[in-house]
C-alpha cells in the first residue's frame, strides 16, 4: 500500500505522535487559504507524489507568504515531477501538502517497506537523517537498522534499542 506523506502523518498524529500542522490542497487558491489559516510566516509546499527525492527534484520549496505558497502550489500542481524514484517519465504533482515551517533541529529516517527479495515486510530507521538516505545506504549501510517482519508476529527488541537496554538493567 502506498501513502501520501500527509496521510502517513495523519496517522502518525492520530497516535499521538507530534507532526507539523499542515493541510492538503488540490489547487492553489486552496494553498494559500491553509498557509494563511496556519498563520505562521513561513510555510512548506510539498509535492505529494509517491516517490522520494521530491526536494532534490524541485518538489519541496519554502513559501514565506500565503500569496508565495499560493504561487508555488500554482507552479507544482499539474507539473511532472521527475526524481531519482519515479524515472525519466516522472508523475504528475496532484496535490499538495501545505506545512507550518518549523527550525529543524535534526532529521531522521522511518519506513515500513516490502523486501521484495524476501517476500517480507522491513523497518528502516536510521538517525542519520531522511533527506539522503540513499547516501547513508551506499556509504554508511550500518547506520540504518533493518527489522524484518513475520506476518503474525511482533518485531523482536534489538540489543541495542532503549527497551531492551532497560530491560536488561531491570533485571
């Protein structure tokens, strides 16, 4: 099943877990309506296309007014967004996800994916950052911890997570 980040996030949000305010908008006089209710001076307008690479590709950009988000909104809706994921063909922007901008203070990567090679769910998470995971997978592969799934089954407590760390000391 493939998700939109705003869908992801909604999810995320509904168990409790903090993600930016942000809404999505299928056209621009939309985008400008949720930068403004979002209040803040400076917004981001994010493609949502299933594919990553969306910021190196030109679909992620910074808005610092509600009439700039509306403009880029107009400029990425409708448009073919060509990354490293989607091919020389890209997908076409029908959407996108307004979000409050807020100062990052550190990025880190989570992803639930099917190993194709062994027919089984992944966990990837890496604190090495989202942005340039592909990076981090070819140069530094032992900065992202892959959990494999059994179908039926719960994920194992690694070694080294705080969990299992706390276990250990307790007993």
């Amino acid at each position: 099943m493939k998700i939109h980040e705003y869908q992801a996030k909604a999810i995320l949000a509904r168990f409790g877990v903090p993600v930016p305010r942000g809404e999505v908008a299928f056209n621009a006089g939309d985008a400008g309506a949720i930068a403004r209710r979002l209040g803040g001076s400076v917004v981001v307008v994010k493609a949502q296309i299933h594919a990553g690479g969306r910021g190196k590709g030109g679909g992620v950009k910074l808005a610092k007014s509600p009439d700039e988000a509306e403009k880029l909104a107009a400029g990425m809706i409708g448009m073919t967004l060509v990354t490293h994921q989607t091919g020389k063909e890209g997908r076409v922007v029908s959407r996108v996800l307004i979000e409050e901008g807020l100062q990052m203070t550190r990025e880190l990567y989570l992803s639930i994916v099917l190993d194709r090679t062994s027919g089984k769910p992944v966990i990837m998470a890496s604190a090495a950052g989202g942005m340039d995971i592909e990076e981090v997978a070819a140069k530094t592969p032992e900065k992202i911890i892959r959990e494999y799934l059994e179908p039926g089954s719960q994920p194992s407590k690694r070694a080294n997570s705080p969990s299992a760390s706390a276990s250990k000391a307790h007993r």
